[in-house]
C-alpha cells in the first residue's frame, strides 16, 4: 500500500555536517515543532553530512520518544560520495543489488528507524540495469525494511527503464517556479500517467537567493498576489508549485521554525489559474505561446 506522506516535506540535508550542525537536543525540539506544524516526513540521504547526518538524526530519534508509527522517513542510496568517511577515489554511482541492500539496511540502522517508509535511488548511473535493481527491492520489500521504492532526478526514459521491472511510487526532481523545466520535458506529464507521486527539492529556487531580471519580474507579481492572500512570499512560490495537478510534495530545506510554519500553512493556498500564470509569465520572461 502506497504510503501517505505529509504534504510539506521536511529536508533534513542541512541539519548536520553540511549545515546547522544542529545538536542532538536541537534536532529533537524541531522534529517536535515539525509534527506540531503538520509536517511528519522527514527527508534523507545517506550522503548527508559525508554519511553522518543520518547517524545524529537517529540518535536523536531515539531520544525524542516520538512514535515512529507517526512520522514517515525517507532515504536514498546511490551515491558513493568522495569525503573523509569512505575510501572513494571519485565521485560515482552503485546499484547492484548488493550495494543496494547494504546501503538501505545501514540507512536503517542509522536512523535507529527499524524500516524505510520510502528507499530512493539518488541519481540514475549509466550502469544501472532494471534486474539488478528489482532483485534488492524485492528482498528489502518481503523483508519489511522498506514500504515504498522510488526514484530521484530521473527522466521519463529513465523511469522507463527502472519501472519495466519495478513498481515506482515516487520520483523526488528539482522543481520550483524558477526552475520548472518538469513541466515542459515530459517529466510530470509521465508522472500523472503512471501515477507516481512527485517530490520536489530546492522548491523556493533562486526566488530568494538571486536578485536579477527573472526575480524581479517574479517579486512584482508576488508583492501584490502576498496582498490579496494575506501571505508570505515563500508561501505563495509553495503554493504555486502545489497547485501543479501532479499533486507535487515540497521538500524544504529551512531550519527555522517560523519559515517550516508558514510553509506548512501554504497548504491552505489555492491560487487562482490567473494568478497562478501570472507568477509563471514573470519568470518565463514572456507570455504563454
């Protein structure tokens, strides 16, 4: 059975080594706030924080006392990252299904979590085939140690691919009002078909981080639109991004505890389709064809 996640995702990236570096005691009091706020999924990979962001989330897990029948916990495997943890001399990619199990069982223990509810693949590898991947989900499925499996980054060729021999139930992309290129390659179009439900990371974009022609634009539109919604800024760019009939999860990247609040109140946003085109036409640059 298809797991029901939180509509706003927490990301938990920035919480450790590459990041906040939040301690134990902090990372307990804002899983707490998260759940206070409606937010119960918790995004992860094992990269994290050169493969130890996982570990201190689990050991505060462990400490916080919080049901973990409550919360849903995401991971993903994949990439053998070049760090101070393990001993790899470039950057690259892992499936076989080997790799697979023992990197989603560590993920596991990690967590101190007992199961996944979602096991992504980070980035397709040109070396990946169907079979190999199908052999590890299988087992880690029958076994309990994962609920769903999914995929992260990949094309509608590449979900061809992964999905002939395996059932995706979700495809965690980059997308956000300035940079919603999803829309226009195939990538959310293939995902409403085959019912697989989007995630989507950095999903603020460049909003917020980049003063140019297209943020310009997109902060004119925002400024009236925060007025008639009596919204925030960030929300109305979440909304914008919710209101895509794929049915996208935002994953946010924020550790502070007001922005995690009214990204979890953007759920109650419903734009208008003029609205919602307004804020598109301001960071196309142009008016719909």
């Amino acid at each position: 059975m298809k797991t029901q996640f939180s509509k706003v995702i927490q990301g938990c990236m920035t919480w450790g080594a590459w990041g906040k570096q939040l301690s134990k005691s902090e990372m307990v009091n804002l899983m707490h706030h998260d759940i206070e706020c409606g937010i119960t999924s918790f995004d992860h990979a094992d990269i994290y924080g050169d493969y130890t962001t996982e570990i201190a989330f689990g050991n505060a897990l462990a400490e916080s006392k919080i049901n973990r029948e409550s919360i849903e916990i995401i991971s993903k495997c994949g990439i053998q990252y070049v760090g101070k943890t393990r001993n790899n001399a470039i950057k690259h990619y892992q499936y076989d299904a080997e790799y697979i199990i023992w990197s989603a069982e560590k993920s596991i223990k990690d967590l101190q979590c007992d199961y996944l509810d979602l096991l992504l693949l980070h980035r397709p590898s040109p070396l990946m085939h169907p079979d190999e991947i199908a052999k590890a989900i299988e087992k880690l499925t029958s076994e309990g140690k994962i609920k769903n499996f999914g995929i992260s980054n990949f094309t509608p060729s590449q979900m061809e691919l992964v999905g002939s021999k395996n059932r995706i139930e979700f495809n965690q992309i980059e997308f956000s009002l300035t940079t919603h290129h999803a829309m226009f390659d195939g990538t959310l179009d293939y995902l409403i078909q085959h019912k697989i439900t989007p995630m989507c990371w950095s999903p603020l974009g460049s909003a917020f981080k980049e003063r140019n022609d297209q943020t310009y634009r997109i902060h004119s539109v925002l400024d009236a639109l925060s007025e008639k919604y009596s919204a925030t800024k960030d929300q109305l760019v979440l909304a914008w991004i919710m209101k895509h009939p794929s049915g996208i999860h935002p994953v946010i990247g924020t550790t502070n505890k007001e922005r995690i609040k009214n990204a979890a109140e953007a759920t109650k946003i419903e734009l208008t389709d003029v609205d919602w085109f307004q804020l598109l036409v301001a960071s196309q640059g142009h008016k719909v064809p």
